[in-house]
C-alpha cells in the first residue's frame, strides 16, 4: 500500500488551547520573543523539541506501573541494565536524569583546560558541557553538511580526512576523546553512515584516543544506515545497532529521544577503572548508581521504550512522516536541509529570509512569525544558539547556518496536525518580506537561547 499509517492507536488524548493570533502577538511580547518562554498551553503545535515529548505507549505506561521505588538494587534497575546491555553491548551503564548530565560527568572526568573534542557536529549542551571544562569543541562535519541544498545520503558523516589533520596539529595527548553524534541534530538531523562510524573509530584507535557517540537518536540513524547504505537492506535494525556500537568505547545518551522515555539517560563505557570514577561522581550529584537520579518506573518506561524505538514498522512511519512535512514544503519553495532527517524537517532561514543579516537573527525572525501566525512552536538553530563572540574584537561570529528546526514529538501529533503546519509554513512564506529581524536585548553568558529576551527592529 501507498498510505503509510501510524502503527499504532490513540488510548488517550490532550486537548489543545486555540488563541487567536491578537493573543499570540501579547504573549510573543510578554515572552521576550524567544519561545522557550511561552507557557506550553499557549501552543498549538509545540515542535520545539522531541525530547522527552513522546507519547509513551500502553506497554510503558504498564512497566510505570510496575516500577520498584527501592533505592539500591531496585527491580526496575536491573530491567533497565539489562535492556541497555541488549541493545549496546556495553560492559558499564550508568543511569543519569538526562543527557546533559551525562555530558556533564564524562567531560568533568576527561576534559582539561586546552583539550580539544572533535565532533561531526557539537548539540548546546555537548558543547557548553566541554567549554564548561576549559577544553574546545571543534565541528568536522563533511562540506555537504554545510550545505543545506546539497543531497547527500549521509550529510552528518565526520570529515576523517580533517579529523586526522586536528590530531596532528594538537597531538593525541590534548584530544581525550572523539564524538560522534547520530543522528547528527544540529546539522539537520542527518544520518552518519556505517563505513563513517567504522572509519572515525580506525583513526581514533590507532592513535590511541576513545571514541564516544552520542546515541540519542540511534534507532533512526540505523534505520537510515539499512535504507541507504549497501549492504544492509536486508539486516535487522537491532543488528545494525549492535554493529554501530561495536566500533565505540562508550556513549552518552539522552533516552528522551529514543528511548520514548519523558526522562532520563544513561552514561556507557567499556572502561571499569573510568566507570568507577563516574558512578563516584554520580554518587555526588546525581543518586546512588542503580537510580541515578530518577524514579524506578521511568527506569522500567525505558527499558521498554529502547526496544519499541527499534520496531521497524515504527520507525518507517516516524522517517515517513518527518518526509511528508519537508516534502510539502520544499516543493511550494521552502527551503529545507536537505534530504529531510529523521527527527525534525530544518529550514534553511538564511535563504527564505535574504533580506535579514545573521546580525538580525533570521532564524529567530521565523521562529516568532510562525508562532505568531499558526501558534507553532520551532527553536533557532543558528546565530542565536551558536553565534561566537571574537575574543580580539568583541563583534559576533555568526553560525555556519541559519536554521529553524521543527522537530517532531513521537508518537504524538497526526497528519492532519502536520498538514496544519505545512499551511502555516506556506502562509508565511507568501509574505516572507515583510518579516522584521530582532536583536538581543538580555542574553546569559552560557546557552543564552534558553533565556534571552529579543525585540524587533524593522527591516534591514
């Protein structure tokens, strides 16, 4: 059949608030214009995030029920070991609330003042979390991921070729570890291929440096790895991960992507000697190391939601869906990261918006418009959450790309909620010249997207 259906069915529904776009205007002002500050109910289609927006399924909801609260030991503990062991095949696995925490005890334990971490492409966190530590984090995606137009099968592939010339210049001693992230988010949710991971980690082997992934959407990226890249069409998806993680020494993960989970993470190495140094910080910030700061029956939604976010009747409806909004888009003129991602359709803001400079932050010019117009909720993935400031001059550096990244919650919003945005998207679009830039008028120092405050300043 040619209709691809959600392969599942409703047991539950939210309702929705519908504001008028006079309320929409009042509330973008009361918010600073940044959409991070805008109450959730006054959303219609909140597409800022799918982390930890999924809609968990009966079986999960069942294994919430089950949960065993105990503080040491507990059953859901073991439940969600063993299924982390299953599907990574990592010796040490340690729980943490979130991804970020796990960035943030693995680069507290690695990371001195002066090291560098290559990544294909760094997400805020990855890269606040090294910063944070002294150390610099450099992005060595492949020239197509810098290129949204460009079609590339696999656009989130690292740059071996520039990864090698990064350890020659620093030297093995200053790089105490290499990432990848998979999908790759900040660069438009695109996939690293198989022989990309295989390469990454001969290089970083062979001179001695750890390879660590980012494993947040792994269940995409293998799926994108058994449509596209030869010689794996016939494999299961269970397989191709166990094959990508073979190639790691440890991963960070946020299960709140796909691990259809609301909360939670985990931190995996296959060093004992490092795993005990960070279950002793664990310990000391975030719980003992079988809870690891979260509640026994998220840990059991978990163990359950990594193995449905493997089922490939899912996973062709959720790369499916993702397809059908950048299609429609692209072909009315939109323009798109291309070929859409798996977890999210990106805009490519620098090129629907040419009259506002990187300055005047087009992406989050488009943010406002289309919550102001539809009450859609995206998140800037440019100047604003990567501009850099000279430390010679003081003038900002601007991102490579200017994007607007729509991400897709799982399991939550149908076609017809899609076939909404893409109206929205379309109206905009009709009258993308009478879109003002902004400025920034209260910023943080760090991840200053999450708090600042904008305001409008005419055309450019």
């Amino acid at each position: 059949m040619k209709t691809i259906i959600e392969p599942f069915k409703i047991k539950v529904v939210e309702s929705i608030r519908m504001t008028t776009q006079e309320e929409r205007e009042a509330l973008l002002q009361s918010a600073g214009y940044n959409l991070f500050l805008v109450s959730a109910e006054d959303v219609l289609i909140d597409l800022l995030t799918d982390s930890g927006t999924a809609a968990m399924s009966s079986r999960q909801w069942a294994a919430v029920m089950d949960g065993d609260e105990a503080y040491a030991g507990s059953r859901s503990w073991f439940h969600f070991e063993a299924a982390v062991r299953e599907v990574f095949g990592f010796a040490h696995i340690i729980p943490t609330h979130q991804g970020r925490a796990a960035e943030r005890i693995l680069f507290s334990l690695t990371c001195s003042p002066g090291d560098i971490v290559p990544n294909n492409t760094h997400f805020d966190t990855t890269r606040a979390n090294i910063e944070h530590c002294g150390a610099q984090a450099i992005d060595l995606v492949i020239p197509e991921g810098k290129e949204p137009a460009t079609v590339h099968p696999f656009k989130g592939n690292m740059d071996t070729e520039a990864l090698e010339g990064i350890i020659r210049i620093h030297g093995k001693d200053k790089i105490p570890l290499v990432m990848l992230t998979i999908t790759n988010n900040s660069g438009g949710g695109q996939p690293v291929s198989m022989r990309n991971i295989r390469d990454v980690s001969g290089i970083a082997h062979t001179y001695g440096i750890p390879l660590y992934i980012d494993a947040c959407r792994f269940a995409e990226n293998a799926y994108f790895i058994k449509l596209r890249e030869p010689g794996y069409a016939a494999r299961s998806i269970p397989d191709i991960v166990r094959e990508m993680f073979s190639h790691a020494d440890g991963c960070t993960m946020s299960a709140k992507k796909d691990g259809l989970a609301n909360i939670g993470g985990f931190l995996c190495t296959r060093n004992a000697g490092l795993a005990e140094q960070e279950k002793e910080l664990l310990i000391l910030t975030e719980g003992f190391p079988t809870y690891g700061g979260l509640a026994g029956r998220d840990l059991d939604a978990i163990a359950v939601g990594l193995r449905e976010a493997m089922h490939e009747d899912y996973l062709n409806y959720r790369i499916a869906s993702t397809s059908y909004l950048g299609s429609h888009i692209a072909e009315r003129g939109v323009p798109i990261v291309q070929p859409p991602g798996g977890h999210a359709i990106y805009i490519d803001a620098k090129a629907m918006l040419p009259h506002i400079p990187p300055g005047r932050y087009p992406g989050q010019a488009l943010c406002c418009e289309l919550y102001r117009s539809g009450g859609i909720r995206s998140v800037e993935i440019g100047s604003v959450m990567f501009g850099r400031r000279d430390p010679d001059t003081g003038e900002e550096i601007p991102a490579p790309m200017e994007l607007v990244r729509l991400a897709i919650p799982r399991r939550v919003y149908t076609q017809s909620h899609i076939d909404y945005v893409v109206e929205v998207i379309l109206e905009v679009l009709d009258r993308k010249d009478t879109i003002p830039g902004y400025r920034i008028t209260h910023q943080a120092s760090f991840l200053r997207h999450f708090t600042a405050r904008f305001e409008p300043i005419g055309m450019a």
